[in-house]
C-alpha cells in the first residue's frame, strides 16, 4: 500500500510539474485543476523538482497517460504512440504534443547517420520544431510533404522545412507549389517537372515522416489557412471527407477521397498503409473522428496526442 501511495505521489507531481513547468500555469490554476490546496500544489510541484521528474523535458511517465498509450498501441498496431497530460484550463493546447515532438526529432536528428526527415505542416507540427536543440547535421536531410502557396500566393505562416533546416544545417527540399493547382491535368504536368520529382524522390526515402491531422468542418484549418475555399470545402464534405493529412481528404474509414481537391492537390499522397514510421500530432474534441479514421484506415502508424484525446478515441 505503501508503494502504491508513493507512486500516486510521484504522479501527481510530475502532473503538476508539467502543468507549470511546459503548461505555463501559476501554482493557484494548479491547485483547482487538481483539487488541492495552494500550499499542496507548491508541494508537488517541488517534489517534482526534488525527484528529478523534470529536468528541460518531462522524466517522469505519468501511468495514466502511458495507459493510454498502449492501449492505443495495442488496438492500432502502432510503431509509436505517446499520451501527454491533457490542460484542463486549454483543451486544445498543443504545447504538451509539441514538446513530445521536439522530443521524438531531437532523437531522429541526434544521429550520426544520414537521415531523411519529411514534414507536413499545422500548428502543432510548427511548434514541435520550434523546440528543436539546434544540432549541427549537414548530412541530414528535411523534405516538404506539402505544397505551401495558397490560392493568393502568399506562403503559409506553418511551414516547417526551412525552420528546422537553420536549426540542425540540414540540406532542406521545399516544396514550392501552390497547394491547389486549377486541374488535375495541370496538377499531373506540375509534380512531373524535374525539381518537384526530385522533392518526391527525397520524400520517398524518408527515414520518419512528422504530420499533422485536420477535421473536415467548417473550421476546417485548410480553409481558415486560405488554402480551399468555402465552395470546395463543403464539396468535399458531401463527398463525405472527415479528415485530412497533408491536404488529402479521407472518409470516415480512412480511404482516400478520389474526388474533388484530391484531384488538383500537388502535396505527397499518404502510403496507404503507411509503410514508413508516419507520426501524426493531434489533439481535440474536433479532430478525434479525423484521428480515428486515419488510424483505422492505416494512414498513420504513430500517434501523439494527449489524454482527453485518447480517451475520446479509445471509447469510439
């Protein structure tokens, strides 16, 4: 009993080590999140401190969360799954997935062996290698799954290669096409040209490839970007799309949508079934069908998310 009481302990303060140490919140939010008093919160919070739960990045594997995890694992089939603390106080939050993240490319990019690391864009995936310890690995090498010029010819504000370049030195592949093009014929003609074909053949070989997921609802972030319209949108939602990665749209089952923006989207298509370790980060109420039908239709093969999101996948 005595065991089982130290390790409640040691759970909580490394929740409330992550609440305010990468959360950001102040000792008093801490304490209603977790019900105690001010004074306890400060405790748990030092515990943290004293343990070593916490050192720049969370130690401590909190039970519920690694529960969850590989329930995940187990029921997906999944080559990696991790489960962060939920913010109660910001439910959609990305700084516990995107620190995760950082985490999982820090220990890609720390290898001395080249590799290939392939990115789409969002928010979470932005914030991830905002993270990144700047490492000196030349030899590496960062491609775009996605094409970043939206309907206006501005560039998205979420593009993630040329960051991640300047922080290690790797040699990056942008991919330098609009998101859309105007017909699946010139779309065809556009990714043959020899410079894109060469951005594919990198993507290709790609040693990890880092996503993010987006619901297909009226705020739909591909739409709230300006990347698809508002007439294209709600196409693609009759067509039945609950989900996008990298742009593509895919039904409830997790099938790739053969319609619509799918025909005129220049974007690297998902490996169906992904074949390369393909980690999607994810959280929210919103995008918990989207996960779910790209685990089950074996788009993805990796998940990080937090543990309101899970749990909300889990009880589908």
């Amino acid at each position: 009993m005595a065991a089982e009481n130290d390790k409640s302990r040691l759970d909580d303060a490394a929740r409330a080590g992550w609440l305010y140490f990468i959360a950001g919140h102040t000792q008093d939010e801490i304490a209603k999140m977790l019900q105690v008093s001010r004074a306890s919160a400060q405790r748990l919070v030092s515990l943290c401190l004293a343990e070593r739960l916490i050192t720049f990045r969370l130690e401590h594997p909190i039970a519920a969360c690694m529960e969850l995890a590989a329930r995940l694992k187990e029921r997906f089939d999944l080559a990696h799954c991790e489960v962060v603390p939920a913010d109660p106080a910001a439910p959609q939050a990305t700084a516990g997935i995107a620190e995760r993240c950082a985490n999982l490319l820090d220990a890609t990019l720390r290898s001395e062996t080249p590799v290939i690391v392939a990115l789409g864009t969002g928010r979470a995936v932005r914030a991830a290698v905002e993270r990144v310890t700047p490492i000196d690995r030349p030899n590496h090498q960062i491609v775009s799954l996605v094409g970043t010029i939206s309907a206006d010819g501005s560039a998205s504000f979420y593009d993630t290669v040329g960051r991640l370049a300047d922080r290690t030195g790797a040699r990056h592949y942008p991919m330098p096409l609009p998101f859309l093009m105007s017909s699946e014929d010139e779309r065809n003609k556009m990714v043959r040209i020899e410079p894109i074909a060469k951005v594919k053949a990198v993507a290709a070989k790609a040693d990890l490839r880092l996503v993010g997921i987006g619901q297909m609802d009226q705020k739909a972030q591909v739409h709230v970007d300006g990347f698809v319209t508002r007439d294209e949108l709600f196409e693609m939602m009759r067509l039945g799309a609950i989900g996008e990665i990298t742009g593509w749209a895919y039904d409830s089952k997790g099938r790739l949508l053969k319609a619509g923006t799918n025909k005129r989207l220049t974007s690297i298509p998902p490996e169906v079934p992904a074949k390369t370790t393909t980690i999607a980060a994810a959280v929210g109420a919103a995008k918990v069908p989207a996960i779910a039908a790209a685990l089950n239709g074996g788009l993805i093969n990796g998940l990080i998310t937090d543990e309101t999101t899970a749990r909300a996948i889990l009880e589908r």
